[in-house]
C-alpha cells in the first residue's frame, strides 16, 4: 500500500492474517460474457472446474466458452509431459470450436505448483493457429491472485497486444474496466453528448478489437482493481485520469466531469449534458435513501470495490461506516474516493478473518458486506449481509444504474425487517 494523502487522518489497520476470498479464477465469469469471441481454458484440477461450474450456474446443455484442462495425478507425478497434454487439448478444442477468436490460457494453483510454463505454451499455440486464432496466457492462481485480481492479470496480458497511435492521431479516451453492454452503450451516448467522439471501452466485445494507444490517449478507469493493467498503459505512454468511479450520482458525476476536463470541455456544456441525468438518478434513489438513513455497515476485504462503494453509501445513503477493509489499496487510483470518507473512518487493508468477524459483531452493525463464506454465521448473529461478489456480477455503474445500486443493499434491511 502506498499510503495517500487522505489516510494521515485515518485510522490504518493492516491485517495479515487468515482470508476468505475467491481466486483470480471467478474473473472469467464476467470477462467471458464481455469478450463474445474468447474462450478461457483453464489449466488446473477438479476443484478449479467444480468452482468454476457453481460460480457460472451452468446447465448442462449450455456449451460456455470456457472449460477446465484437468491436471491429473500424472502430471503433478511428472509421468506425463505436460505440454503435449495441453497442446492436445487445446488442438480439439480449436477444432471443435470455430467462434474462438481468442484463446486465454489461464494458470491456477497446481499449474503454478508443477511450474507449467503457460506464457511458453501460448506462444507455441500462437505460432501453430496464427492464421485462426490468437492465444495468450495469464494466471488466475490464488497463489498470485484474489477475486478481482484475475481480470487485472487478463487484461494486463493484452496490453501488449494494442497498436501503437500515429503521432498524428487525435486524442482519445480508453474506458478500461469490464463492463455490461447496456452500461456501455449508455456511456457512449453520454461522451457522444459531452463532446468526446473517440472513445473506446478495454475489454471491447470482441477480445482483439483493441484500440490504439499513445501519448494522445487519456485512460479512464470503470474499475478500481486494475494496477497493473494500468501500469502497463502508462509504459505506452497513455495518461492517467484521476477520478472518483462512476458508482452512484456523486461518483459518477465526477467521473464523467474528469474525462471532459481531460479533453477541454467547457463547464457550462458539462453541466447542461449532466445535470439532468443526475437529477433523474436522486430521484430514483430516495426510497432507498430512506431504508439506509443512519444505519451502520462495516465492509470485510473481497474486491478493491469497498472504498468507493463506502463513499457511496456515505455521501448519498448517509448510512454510517464502521471500518472499511480491502484487500489491497493502490492510493493513485483510490485517492479521490479517499478524499470524501469521513477523517475518522477507519480502513483495514488485507484480512484477519476472525479479528474482522470479532470488530464487527462489536460495533452490532446493521449491514455487512462480505464475502460468500461469512454471510451465514453473520446473520445468525442478526446482522444483514450484502455478498460481495454480486456487486462485481451486477451491472452498478452510472447514473442509470444509481437507484439499483441503492436497491443491492436496502433490499437485505427490507428482507430482515419483514422476516422479524
């Protein structure tokens, strides 16, 4: 953690200790949905495959573009040669498959444990079907990765693959975080109306649509859990736009406010294009508004999605925040949401599940947003639980989708209510 500005005034807490979180494998829920051409194949053990079939729901008569190339005892025994083993696999699901247009090889804990080189093997398979597809590795391993960490080590490996822009192309705005198809549209219309035509969304719908990118461009973020993605499109020379994330009116007024700052426009058309939306989404949220008024909610670490959820439900829900955990706090990409939490929050960065459990059971919270393993003994406890992961799953972002955002966590109060 690189401490910000802001957290002089804070309360810090940095726990290392024992953590309950989804590994990097449950990113391929949604980037698959995105990216409508690519196939994630994933190089693990039963377990990884079991995980992945609960997270999705799939049926059994779906064909989902995604799988699991099962590491069997042989291989962990070194009986087997590996790579003749995946490139066997990943040859019939090629064949087996025309629609693929990207092939992601995407490591897990036994690949990492048998030190299955998977950047060797994609380039290998990148050589062999370079007329067919392209195949690119990452690693979802929880080992190296957590939860949302996953789609940060996915894009991260297709920043290499972006164009360089032409000295003389015009400036552009790359919209990078996965997000659903309707909020893109809808942010679309929004840059159109502000005066931004170039603007382009990483990950796009197809996996190898992808924009070029230069000292011209201007980067701004949808999603807080992509450093290192980030990093890299600095190292192509794309700059940075500081910003609050488009959660919430607040959130995303700001937000949008950044990018026309960014390309020069003036405040007077930036007002005359966002302040209606605006108004239109307080209006939605005041029923909710009402149900959160005053009651307390203590956030565990599971996405890098808790500061910025905890400034929405501080300066538009006026809801009460005990402690905000993440498990991982990158201050440039966070400092704005930093910025509008109270002085005396106070943040935990990484996890002590059981010191967590033991502080918010204290403080007889009204609301706790965690993950999927600590919801049921929480509400044995009599506090409401928010999963955590839904919030990642649930399109959330703009101004269209304030009011559902409120609904993700008054509807748990509501619940408990009626119940009682």
């Amino acid at each position: 953690m690189n401490a910000p500005d802001q957290g002089m005034r804070m309360h810090w807490l940095r726990e290392r200790g024992q953590h309950e979180v989804f590994c990097g494998l449950t990113g391929i829920m949604w980037l698959h949905r995105k990216m409508q051409d690519a196939f994630f194949l994933i190089v693990g053990s039963r377990t990884c495959a079991h995980l992945m079939q609960s997270a999705a729901g799939v049926m059994i008569f779906a064909e989902p573009r995604f799988a699991t190339a099962i590491i069997e005892e042989r291989d962990l025994a070194g009986l087997a040669d590996a790579h003749e083993e995946l490139d066997r696999v990943a040859t019939a699901l090629i064949e087996r498959r025309p629609d693929i247009g990207l092939l992601f090889l995407v490591g897990s804990c036994p690949s990492e444990v048998i030190k299955l080189d998977l950047s060797r093997a994609a380039q290998r398979l990148d050589q062999r079907f370079a007329k067919r597809l392209r195949v690119l590795a990452y690693s979802g391993s929880g080992i190296e990765t957590s939860f949302t960490q996953g789609e940060d080590a996915c894009l991260a490996a297709l920043v290499p693959q972006m164009p360089q822009a032409k000295p003389s192309d015009p400036p552009n705005l790359l919209v990078v975080g996965t997000l659903a198809d309707v909020v893109e549209d809808q942010m679309r219309r929004h840059f159109k109306a502000l005066g931004i035509v170039r603007v382009d969304f990483f990950p796009g719908r197809r996996g190898m649509d992808l924009a070029a990118i230069g000292p011209q461009t201007r980067v701004l973020l949808a999603q807080p859990f992509l450093g290192e993605t980030l990093r890299l499109l600095q190292a192509r020379a794309a700059k940075h736009v500081p910003a609050s994330f488009p959660l919430g009116v607040e959130g995303s007024l700001a937000w949008y406010e950044a990018a026309a700052q960014a390309f020069d426009i003036p405040k007077a058309h930036q007002q005359s294009v966002l302040l209606p939306l605006a108004d239109r989404a307080r209006l939605a949220m005041q029923k909710h508004r009402q149900t959160l008024r005053g009651k307390k909610v203590f956030f565990f670490p599971d996405s890098q999605l808790e500061p910025a959820l905890a400034r929405f439900l501080y300066q538009e829900m006026e809801m009460q925040l005990t402690e905000v955990g993440t498990p991982y706090l990158h201050a440039a990409i966070m400092q704005a949401e930093l910025d509008a939490l109270p002085a005396d929050i106070c943040m935990s960065e990484g996890q002590d599940v059981d010191r967590q459990l033991d502080r918010c059971i204290a403080a007889a919270v009204d609301l706790a947003v965690c993950g999927l393993g600590l919801a049921n003994p929480l509400e044995a406890k009599g506090i409401s639980t928010k999963w955590s992961i839904e919030l990642v799953f649930t399109p959330i972002q703009g101004f269209e989708q304030s009011a559902d955002l409120a609904a993700l966590f008054s509807r748990p109060l509501q619940r408990r209510e009626r119940l009682s």
